[in-house]
C-alpha cells in the first residue's frame, strides 16, 4: 500500500459502508482533505481544500446532492 505524505490522521470510512465500497477520508496539512476508494487505496488519493469539503458535506446533509 502507498504511503500518502503529509496525512496528519488516520483514514475514516462509514461505518454504513457495505461490501467494501466506500470511500476513505484524511486530514491533510495545512488545510486540506485526501480522499480514496477503499477498495484501491493503493491508488493516489484526490485531494481537495478542506472549505471545498465542508461545503460538500452540507449540501450532502440538507439534501441539495441528493437523488433525482
């Protein structure tokens, strides 16, 4: 597995996650999220500012994301 530099936590996923498919998020410094499939987290992560991710996390939990 790569090694992801300049993670400051441990990778989280869901505890909803089923069968593996899921997604895992890290605190990255200064100020930013790392994101990666669990399945292939050997892969490079995508990395976004972490106001970007909270903005996504709202829209998530008001419905503004949600299935159409």
């Amino acid at each position: 597995m790569a090694v992801e530099q300049g993670i400051t936590g441990s990778w989280k996923k869901s505890s909803y996650s089923g069968n593996g498919n899921c997604v895992e998020v890290a605190t990255r410094a200064p100020g930013s999220v790392a994101v990666r499939d669990s399945k292939d987290a050997g892969l490079p992560s995508l990395n976004f500012p972490g106001s970007s991710w909270e903005a996504f996390l709202t829209d998530l939990g008001d419905g503004t994301l949600g299935h159409r």
